[in-house]
C-alpha cells in the first residue's frame, strides 16, 4: 500500500458543526492531510475562525453560515461549495446533541426539535450530498458522527440515544443503496471527548470517575474522532462502507465493567473483589 493512500489533498470536504468540539478537530485535520475544507456552522463568527486556520495550513478554507435544518439554506451550501472549490468529495454530518431530561417531563416540542437536529439536518445534507456526488460521477464519502449512546440505554437522554440508533442503521442502509454510484457512507460513535461542552468535566472528582469508567483512564480528544475519520475519508478505508467505528476509549467494551483498584468489577466495593 502507498503511504500516500492516507492523503486527502486536494478534496473538498464539507464539515457541519465544524466552529468548534469534535466538528472542529476534524475539520483542521482534514486540511493538515490536504483536503479544502468548508465549515457549516450556524455560528457564523466561529465558522470563520476556523476556516481561517484551515487557510493557514494551505488549504482553501469556506465558512458559509448554514442551519441544517433548513432545506434551502443547504441546498445553497452545496451549491456555493461547488461553485467556488468546484466539488464535494466528502460529508461530515456531525451536528447533533441533546439536554438531558427525564422521559416523563419531556413534550412533543422538545421531542420534535431533537429529531430535527440530530435526524432531519443529517437528511438534508446527505441528499444534497449525494446529489452532487452523483452528478460529478467520482463517488465520494459519507461520514456520519453518532454516538455511544446509539448502542446502549441512555437514561435522560431516550429521544438522542433513539436519534443516533436511527442515524446508525441510516449509515448501513444507505451505504447499500449508494454503493452503485461509488459513495461510501460510515459513522463514528464517540463517548466523553474534551470539548467546549464537556467543560463541567474537567474537575477532580468527575477526572476520577472517568479514570475508573473508561478502560483507557482519560476523555478523548476531538483528533481521536478525526483520526478515525481520516481512515474512512481516505484511501485507507476504500474497501469500507457500512460501518460504525466506536471511538470511545473502550466504554462501549466495558458494558458496565468499572476499574476498582487493580481489577474490573460490575460491582464496585470498598475490596475490587468480585466472586466468580
């Protein structure tokens, strides 16, 4: 295999959510391995910011101000991103989060909303995608940013762990139906990864529960998930579609198991002793 088969210059990649946590990493990983990158970012101010960077690295770097959720202003995304950098070879569909709320406080409004965001946006942008990516006839790339929660039970959080669990059998299906126009279509589901919304994480005692709950002691960092993503960008993962990469520093593994001392256990005692 070429090591160059990892390389993404001169794609453009267009990236949702990409002002700033795990949308941003990816985005300034894109173009440090060579892809011009666009920022779909409802904040305008922090789409910019990051396009600037992109630019500083040498790559052309298009912030364009979008909520996803809106069909016309996508259809316009994709089309300036085609008119000014001439393609699309790559979607990152990672907008998408969730309040937590007990189910029974929970309305039809709050419902609805958490299916526009993390559901509907992803359905605009993906058909806008693929248009394109058909009309040019080279293929391309889907990436979709799920989450742990799809493949485990999420108290507080029903509505985003049944959205991702959707997004994830979206990804599967889609990645048939698209296989014969080329378009391959993944997704990456993260746990805790340190970003501007993980911040109330960062004190000792939550430092300390992370370091027992996941089997690698530590939060992840957005270039972990944009690591990934690279893998399935490139050509590295040409012979890959369907997937879900679980990017979660093995939580998904553990189901449950929690480090005590120096050993694992489903229940945690004052020993880290558990009967077999």
């Amino acid at each position: 295999m070429d090591p160059s088969s990892v390389l993404l210059t001169d794609q453009t990649a267009i990236v949702t959510g990409g002002g700033d946590g795990i949308g941003k990493g990816i985005a300034i990983t894109f173009a440090k391995f060579g892809a011009n990158v666009v920022i779909a970012d409802r904040n305008g101010a922090a789409g910019n910011a990051v396009a600037a960077q992109v630019r500083a690295l040498g790559r052309k770097g298009l912030a364009i101000t979008t909520e996803i959720r809106n069909r016309d202003q996508v259809r316009a995304l994709f089309e300036r991103t085609v008119a000014e950098l001439g393609r699309v070879d790559i979607l990152v569909n990672n907008v998408g989060g969730a309040r937590p709320q007990e189910f029974m406080e929970m309305d039809e409004e709050r419902w609805h909303r958490s299916i526009e965001l993390n559901l509907v946006g992803m359905f605009n942008c993906t058909r806008a995608a693929v248009n394109a990516m058909v009309a040019r006839g080279r293929g391309g790339v889907i990436i979709n940013i799920s989450s742990i929660e799809a493949s485990r039970a999420g108290p507080l959080y029903s509505v985003y762990s049944a959205c991702k669990a959707a997004m994830e059998n979206f990804t599967k299906t889609a990645a048939l139906e698209l296989s014969r126009h080329n378009i391959r279509v993944n997704s990456i589901a993260p746990d805790m990864i340190d970003t501007p919304h993980t911040a109330p994480l960062h004190t000792p005692q939550a430092q300390a529960a992370i370091a027992r709950v996941v089997p690698l002691g530590k939060m992840g960092r957005p270039e972990d998930v944009a690591g990934a993503a690279i893998y399935l960008a490139s050509d590295l993962g040409a012979w890959v579609t369907g997937i879900n990469i679980h990017v979660d520093g093995g939580t998904y593994a553990a189901s449950g198991w929690i480090k005590q001392a120096d050993s694992w256990t489903l229940f945690p005692d004052s020993t880290g002793v558990v009967d077999s």
